[in-house]
C-alpha cells in the first residue's frame, strides 16, 4: 500500500494504504471516535502549550482527590443514618449540602478531562481538530447540552447511530430517544460494574432527561431554560451519587451498622 499524492505536495492516504499497524495505533490514541483516512494534523508539537496541560492535569487530580476526601466524603458518610430512617428533611439538607462540592468537582474534571488531557494528548499526537467541546454553559435547552458538552461522543452518537437510523425510516424523535437509551445504558454500565450491583440510577437519570428536554424546550426560554439546564446538573448529579453510595453501603455494611 502506498500513499496517494495530490497537487501542492500535500500528502493523503487512501484505502488500502490505512491498512497499517500505525495508522490503527494513532486513532486508538487519538482523541476522537470518529476514524477518517486523513485526519487534521498541526504542523509542529508546541512544548509550552504541552507543559501548561500536563501542569493543569497533574494540579486538578491533586485538586480533585483532596476535595473529595475532606468534603465530600464526610458529607456522604453523616447521610448514611438519614438515609437508612427515611428522614425526608435531613435526606434535603444532605443533598443539597453535597450538590456544591459535586457540581464543583464535576466543572473541575470536566476542565481536566476534556481541556487539559485531551489538548495533551492532541498536541502530543499533532492532532489539529481540538473541538472537544462548545459553549454547553449557555444551553437555554436539554437538547443543546448534550450535542455540545462532550463533542466526541456527540459526533460518534450522530455518525454510528443517529443518522443509520434516520435512514432506515426511523423518525427523529425515535432515533433521539433511540440516542438517549444507548446513553443511559452506557451510563448505568460504567458504574455497575466497577460497583459490582445493578441499581439503574443512572439509566433512570439519563431516560429522565427526554420529558426534560420536551418539557424545557416547550416551556421554557432563554435565561430560564438556561436555569433549568444548570439545575438537573447540580441536583441531578448528587442525588444519583448519593442512592447509589446508599445501596452500596447497605448491600456491603448493612449488617455491620445493625
């Protein structure tokens, strides 16, 4: 297999001449789901740009760790007997007391993981599509957050399935809710199985945000839309950690406490 050349020198690989252990080893690393023959690359590895994002990598972790440890931790652990006696007040009080360190570790992984670590990875690989993400932050609807929160994902979801079942007949609201339903399965996936115990919080959690999409984008506009979106992320998130801290310290600890 041998590389095509087009006009200006520019160089272009063509089918079969991707058939190499290369090729397959870049995209593995390459941060994106989306294989193409020819992918955008920079012309050069910027090092400053390159120690800027491990230095905000190796600070979040440290960042991340530490907080969890001294303040999230500790409000999970006094939730336990609230939770166990059914005290739907002081259950309130604990979630609404865990939505500000959770909402806060999520901005900053969110930054670490999809800003410092895959720009390191990019800029390491001389990978030039650095769109990982768009202005989720100003999402008036449900909608618009999840086709730009985590672009990756987004064109993987569009490419692999959204528009395969648009040609197959299927309607959008269909192939959206079709969308949602792998989402929410994946979702559930990464948590039960490191958890080892199968509790669908977190599929329930991502189905929930269909009627939240049509009810958002029905009723509401601008700032408010905006509002409701920021709100399902902030109690949505500690709630959905707190059952499942829940079910696990009953299924493991349960008869300890007793």
């Amino acid at each position: 297999p041998s590389p095509q050349h087009f006009k200006g020198g520019e160089q272009k690989v063509c089918y079969p001449g991707n058939l190499t252990i290369k090729d397959i080893y870049y995209f593995v690393f390459a941060p994106t789901l989306c294989y193409e023959l020819n992918f955008p690359r920079s012309s050069k590895i910027r090092i400053h740009f390159l120690l800027r994002r491990l230095f905000e990598m190796l600070f979040f972790i440290q960042l991340l760790v530490g907080l969890t440890q001294q303040w999230m931790v500790p409000i999970i652990q006094s939730s336990m007997k609230p939770l166990k006696d059914m005290d739907l007040s002081r259950m309130t009080e604990r979630l609404l007391r865990l939505a500000v360190p959770n909402h806060l570790l999520w901005l900053m992984f969110f930054y670490s993981f999809f800003h410092s670590s895959m720009n390191f990875t990019a800029e390491l690989l001389r990978f030039g599509d650095r769109q990982f993400y768009n202005d989720w932050w100003n999402s008036e609807t449900v909608t618009y957050f999840w086709q730009n929160w985590n672009i990756p994902v987004h064109k993987w979801c569009l490419r692999h399935f959204y528009k395969p079942l648009l040609r197959k007949g299927f309607s959008k609201i269909v192939s959206q809710s079709a969308v949602f339903f792998l989402s929410a399965f994946f979702h559930e996936y990464l948590v039960s199985v490191p958890l080892r115990m199968f509790r669908l919080w977190a599929f329930t959690g991502m189905m929930a945000q269909l009627p939240l999409a049509w009810f958002v984008g029905h009723f509401l506009r601008g700032n408010y839309g905006n509002a409701a979106v920021w709100m399902s992320i902030i109690i949505g998130q500690p709630f959905a950690v707190l059952m499942y801290v829940h079910d696990y310290y009953v299924m493991h600890y349960g008869n300890e406490a007793e």
